[in-house]
C-alpha cells in the first residue's frame, strides 16, 4: 500500500510548476490534472465553477431590474454587501488554487487546508446568502411579536367564555326644536335600560363652527362599572359613534349602573330633514355587558375534540399500518425469501417499492389522500396507513433478517412445516422488535396527526393552521399546549411500554 | 440402517465441502465424525436430514433415499431423525417447556400446535424427557437463564420428543467445559444404549472420541481419509492422525484409550460418574 503511493508520488508532473500555475489561473484545477492530481483538479474545477455560477445567479437576482453586468453587479454589492464578501473569498480561492497547483507540480509538501478551508467557507457564505439568513431581522422583529408570543405561551384568557349581552336605552332628539314634533311615547319594561335626555330637541353642530345643542343624557338600568358607548342614529337609521374632540366618547357606569353626562348634538353633511321641516334622532347609549357564569369557550371545546380526533387518527393508521404490515414485512425479508428465484423477486420488488413509499413524506400522502377521499381525517388516516406500512415493513423486516437463524433450523428439522417454523422459531424472537418499532411509529404517527391537519387530513393541525391565518393567535396556543401536552404524555406511556415488554 | 452413497456437496459459492463421501452406519451404531474445522462435518450431519441439500450423491435410511424426499414426505422422515446443535439453537425467550414441546412439532396438526394444544400424551412425554434430562425444575423458565449444560439437555430432551431412531450432533459439547461435556456424551450414550437410537456425532476432542464413539469417520477437505471401529481407534496410530488432522498436528494428551485417563478432561468425567 505504502509502495504503491510512492510510485505514484514519484511520477513527475507533466508541466513544470510555473506552467502549472498558469495553467491554473486559465482553467481552475487544469494545474493539478496535468501534475498528475487528475482528480482533485477535477473536484476543484467543479467546485469552483459552481460557485462562481451561484454567485452569479446571486448577483442578477439580486439586481433583476438592472441591464448590463457592471451596472447589474453595482447596484447588486449596493443592496447586498455580503455578495461583494463572496466575491473576495471566490478570488482568493481562485488564486488558491493556482498556487496549490504550482506546488503540486513543484511536488512541494504542499498543505491544500488552507484551500479547503476556502472551499468551505465560499459555499458555507453562498449558503448564508441564499438562505436570506439575516439575524439583524431576527433580533428586531423578534422583538415585536414578542407580545403575539405571549398570547401563544399563555393563551388560557381565551379558554373561557363570558356570555354577553347588548344592552341598549335610547331616548328621540327632534333636531331642530319644533312644536308640532310628532314622536310616539316610548315603552320601557321594567327593569331595562334606558336614558333620557333634556332637552330632548335641539341643533345640529356646524362644520368647523357653533356646536350644537348641548343635552343631558342620564342613563339607569344598565350594568354596573362598565364601559358604555354612545351612538347617534339618524332619521334614515344611519349609525354613526359619538365623538367629541376626534374621541369616541365613552362612559363608565357607576355601582347602580347609571350614568350621567352631557352630549353636544353632532355634525351632519346633510341633514335632510324631510319634509315636514324637522327630524327625529335617536342617541343611544350601547353596553357590552356580561352575564351569568362564564363557560368554556368555543375555541377550547373545539380544540378538545380536534385533539381527540388527533389521537385516534395516529392510533387507527398505527393500528392498520402494523396489521398490514407484518404479512408485508415476511416478503421484504431476505432470509425467509431466498428459497428460489421467484420468491427472491417477489423480495426484491416489495423492498423496493417499500422504499419509493417511505421516501414521500406522510403530508405529500395526505394530499394525494385528500383527492382520493375528499378533506378530512379518513384522509390523515389513509396517509398516515400508507407511510407506516412502508416505514414498519422495512423495520419490521430488518427485524427478521437479525434473527438468530439457529432456532428456525432446529426447529424444522423436527419436521415442523414452514408455519409451525415461524410460529415457534422467528415469532418468538421477533416480538420485542416488533413491540419497540410499533410503539416508535405510534409516536409518530401522533406527532404527525398534529400536523397532517394542516394540509386538510383532519386532527387539530386544521383548527391550528386556520387559527395562525386569522393571527387568532390566542386560539392557536391552546391547540399548541394541548399538542405539546398529549405528545409528552405519549411520550411517557410509550416509554412505560417499551421498559414493560422488551 | 443408514448409507451414505457417493454424497458431494458443493456450495453455491463453489466451496466443495464434500467430494464422494460414502459410508454405511449399521443401527445401534455410535459414529463419530471427526476432522479439522471446515474438513465438512457439519455439511455431512446437515445433508443427512435434508436442511442441507446435497448436490449429488444418495442417502438412503431404511432403503429410503433421503435426498429425494419432498414436502410431507422429507418432514416425516425429518421427525424420526433428532438434531442437537452446539449452539443448543434453543428459541431464546421461550420457555424450557415450549421449546421441548416444539420437538412434537412433526406429529402434532398445524393449528393444534400454534394454539399449543397438544394433546394429553404429548404433555407426558415431555415431562419424562425433562425428567430423564434432569430438568424438570426447569421446566418454566426461560431457555436464556439456564446454563450452557442446561440448555443442552433441553435440546436433547426436544429431540427425544420426535422419538427418533436417529439423533444427529453436530459437536454438541464444543461450547461447554469438560465435565458439562461429559455429563451430556454420557446421556447421548444412555440413549444409544438403552433407547437402541443411532447417533451420528461430530466431536474435536479425540479422547471423547475414544470413550464414546463405537465407530469413527474421518474427513479431510470433504473426503473420507479414515474409517475405524472401537477398537481401531484406541490404537490410532501417528500416521492415521496425521492424515486427517494435518501433518503438523502434534498429538496432545492420550494416544489410547487406557492414557486417556490421565487428560484432563477424563478428570471431568470421573467427577461427573
Ligand atoms: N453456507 C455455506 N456457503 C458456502 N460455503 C460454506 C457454507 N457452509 C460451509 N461452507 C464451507 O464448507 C466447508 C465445510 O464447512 P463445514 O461447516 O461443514 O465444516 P465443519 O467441519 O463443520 O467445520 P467446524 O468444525 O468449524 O464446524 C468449509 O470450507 C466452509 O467454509
Ligand atoms: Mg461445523
């Protein structure tokens, strides 16, 4: 071995040293080819070829708008001065490898880590560029959605729900004052709200001048301590908030829930008043109040039963991917299939189509599922069945080649037949695999349920990605935690099992 | 009666591990294989009941042709025939019981013996092959906690389940220590004996050679290089020793039977009686 590369160190390059470098500075890596180090020139060429593309593909895209290289590549290092670092680094690299290739043919002990270091560092920097990795953006916008964070960490406020009531009194304003106004008695029922105002006729503001007429407004029956809001309706039932200086007004409604406080009648772009010369308004103080007990919100019920979705969509596709693939998992194995050609096929033919699966990921599935069987969790199901068989037939399989072939021969050499062999011989041994890879795919197959949702395969992931698309971020908190909380459980009792059975 | 005619197998990798092999062993008979490691006496013990299948050549047992049985045929003749491996090849997990009753396995109907219900004659078999092997405090157990001679009994005691006419071991004491590997020859031998049932056993160490076997075989690269009966073998000479173990081997310990009472592991054997 040791002769043998010293032969090869002996032959002498094709090019003297300084050809070599020449060479290389015309053709990245030609250097090294002709001083015999055909294929480390060849890696060098590649790979600095394939950096300087990236980075040209870096520069026009980061200046799309642009005509002309220089013009292109100036207003490129304005936008993204990184591009300008790479640059360096790739000429640095470039004369790099001229230089490694003089030494190469001058057969100088010559340490390349320096290039490779270099290599490295121009796709590790290429990598940093394509990736949009920007910690400064991190740092800063990490920041505001600090408070969205929080709703997620601690989202419990939205757990409960306190039933509400609009609480209305209104009282008729005749605008402007007139004697023959006809406004009908109201009827309030004891014990509703209701507000009077004195006087109860007036005018209207002006634009950018006199204000209205000021009125009394008291208020009874309402809430106790609670924010109340006043509106104006107009004679053609138009609703418009009460403001005062730019402000909606608002008012806080003392112990007995009433309130007392004055309002300026309002401005109005036109203010027909119809044709009998006056018109009736109604203000209106509007109080969102509580009532009763409060009770489990919508978001958390529905949460729950997503949740409970969740688990029995991964216990169903765990449950079918294991029955379905064990019979699999006997034909993918190689030393129960190696009887004759045929069944050597058949062996070769189910691996590798359990492989083509296995490498679709379970969301792809889910889609394709979706198609097949419209939204919901037969779909998650579906998906989740399918990547198991493929996940656990190879597992499984493995499993069956490691056993000890020892048992499985004397065994029929009793005479047992080929059931009877199994039976006694390879089930025996094959248990604790199998127990350990069906609680390992259970896992996660739940942990996958949390997600498949998203695509539309059923399980809380729906309720979630809904909820992150509304910034109902509050909501998606309470179907993280009870994400979080079921896959530490899970992750508990599956624990539990594996120390009880294997 | 059993006779082996012209038997070669050649693996699927070209390895000739027998060349013409041929031999006769009469009923009642203890043969001994011997021979260095990879000379082919497993290959020899495996052809004879079919988990190996010979590439030409004849077995025939009884007048019947081993080699051509199939299917129900081959597992009916495989039932009469016992086989103890120097790994035990016990199921690991299974326990003591389960892995003697596997030995029924032959005789007993498919879906009976998955369900483990054998029948009430089978059970008592059991317990008198556990009683005869010394095991039946065993017998609940799982075949990994018991000790190498432990388990060695459980494969024999299995095969005596399939009430063979013929048990074959390959180097059944190889993987136990000298007294354990008397202890076992010895209930080989009470089989031979008592039970009438042929044993054809390949075994390394030739003062067990000499103390059990009624008859021995000697292979060389897969050929037969020495034929010999009991009292052949006591006074095996330099030169028969040499053909089959090499001419470097040197001969350790006992050349006949009456020095082999000073080898160490005849010290084993004495304690043990
Ligand atoms: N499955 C196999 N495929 C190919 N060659 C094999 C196979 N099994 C055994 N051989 C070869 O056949 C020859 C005989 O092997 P065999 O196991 O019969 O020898 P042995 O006498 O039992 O040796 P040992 O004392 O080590 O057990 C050896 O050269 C071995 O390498
Ligand atoms: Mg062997």
């Amino acid at each position: 071995m040791s002769e043998k590369v010293q032969t090869v160190e002996e032959k002498p390059s094709l090019v003297p040293p300084v050809l070599a470098g020449l060479l290389s500075l015309v053709v990245p890596g030609l250097g090294h080819m002709l001083a015999r180090q055909f294929r480390k020139g060849l890696v060098l060429l590649l790979v600095f070829l394939s950096a300087a593309g990236l980075w040209i593909w870096r520069v026009s895209d980061a200046a799309r708008r642009e005509v002309g290289f220089t013009a292109m590549f100036k207003k490129a290092i304005q936008l993204q001065p990184i591009l300008l670092i790479i640059l360096v680094v790739l000429v640095l690299l470039y004369l790099l490898i001229a230089y490694d290739a003089y030494k190469t043919a001058a057969k100088a002990k010559s340490n390349s880590f320096l290039l490779w270091v270099f290599v490295l560092a121009s796709f590790f920097i290429l990598g940093w560029q394509i990736g949009e990795i920007r910690p400064d953006v991190l740092v800063r916008d990490g920041k505001n959605s600090l408070p969205l964070l929080m709703r997620v960490l601690w989202p419990w406020e939205k757990a409960l729900y306190y039933p509400e009531e609009l609480l209305i009194g209104s009282a008729d304003v005749v605008i402007p004052c007139t004697e023959n106004a006809e406004v009908p008695p109201r009827v309030v029922e004891e014990g509703d709200p209701y507000v009077t105002v004195t006087p109860n006729c007036g005018d209207l503001s002006e634009i950018a001048g006199a204000e209205g007429t000021k009125l009394r407004m008291v208020g009874s029956n309402f809430a106790p301590n609670d924010e109340t809001e006043i509106w104006w309706v107009d004679q053609v039932r138009n609703e418009f908030r009460y403001r005062y200086g730019g402000e909606y007004v608002k008012i806080v409604t003392d112990e007995n829930g009433s309130f007392e406080m004055d309002v300026i009648i309002p401005y109005r772009v036109i203010p027909t008043t119809g044709g009998k010369g006056y018109a009736v308004w109604q203000v209106e103080a509007r109080q969102v109040a509580s009532v009763g007990e409060p009770v489990l919100s919508e978001e958390l019920k529905l949460s729950v039963e997503k949740m409970i979705e969740t688990i029995f969509l991964g216990m169903m596709s765990t449950v079918f991917g294991v029955i379905l693939s064990i019979p699999v998992s006997f034909i993918a194995s190689r030393n129960l299939m190696s009887a004759n050609w045929l069944t050597k096929t058949i062996y070769m033919v189910v691996r590798t189509i359990l492989n083509i699966i296995r490498s679709i990921e379970s969301l792809v599935w889910a889609v394709i599922a979706i198609i097949a069987v419209g939204l919901g969790p037969f779909a998650g199901i579906l998906a989740l069945t399918v990547h198991s068989i493929a996940a656990l037939g190879k597992l499984y399989s493995e499993a069956i080649e490691s056993i000890d072939h020892g048992p499985v021969e004397a065994i029929q050499a009793t005479g047992a037949n080929w059931l009877q062999t199994v039976w006694y011989a390879v089930i025996p041994q094959i248990v604790p695999p199998f127990v350990s890879f069906t609680i390992y795919r259970w896992d996660i197959n739940v942990r996958m349920s949390t997600v498949i949702g998203m695509v539309g395969g059923g399980g809380i992931g729906y309720l979630l990605i809904q909820w992150i698309r509304l910034l109902d971020y509050r909501s998606a908190g309470i179907a993280i935690w009870f994400i979080a909380f079921t896959v530490a459980i899970l992750d508990y009792v599956s624990s539990e099992i594996r120390n009880r059975f294997v | 009666m059993l006779e082996i005619r012209n038997l070669t197998k050649i693996y699927d990798d070209g390895t000739v591990a027998l060349h013409n092999v041929s031999f006769t062993v009469p009923d009642g008979e203890f043969l001994v294989v011997i021979g260095l490691s990879g000379s082919g006496k497993s290959t020899l013990l495996r052809c004879i009941n079919r988990l190996i299948d010979p590439t030409e050549g004849q077995i025939l047992w009884d007048g019947v042709d081993i080699t051509a049985l199939q299917g129900d045929d081959l597992r009916r003749m495989r039932r009469k025939i016992g086989m103890v491996f120097q790994q035990f090849n016990l199921v690991k997990r299974s326990t003591v019981m389960t892995n003697v009753m596997a030995g029924r396995l032959g005789y007993a109907p498919t879906w009976r013996s998955i369900t483990n219900q054998f029948d009430e004659a089978d059970r008592k078999r059991a317990q008198s092959a556990l009683k005869r092997m010394g095991i039946t405090d065993q017998a609940n157990k799982r075949a990994d906690e018991l000790s190498g001679g432990q388990q060695q009994r459980v494969g024999i005691a299995r095969t005596l389940m399939q009430e063979p006419k013929l048990i074959l071991a390959d180097e059944p004491v190889a993987s136990l220590d000298p007294v354990l590997a008397h202890s076992i020859l010895q209930h080989l031998e009470s089989l031979n004996r008592e039970d009438g049932i042929t044993i054809v056993c390949s075994l390394h160490y030739l003062d067990l050679v000499q103390r059990y076997s009624t008859s021995v075989i000697g292979l060389r690269d897969g050929q037969v290089v020495y034929q010999g009966n009991k009292k052949q073998i006591l006074r095996m000479t330099d030169a028969e020793f040499k053909s089959i173990y090499g001419e470097e081997a040197e001969r350790m310990g006992g050349i006949s039977g009456d020095l082999a009472a000073d080898d160490e592991d005849s010290a084993g054997e004495e304690a043990t009686e």
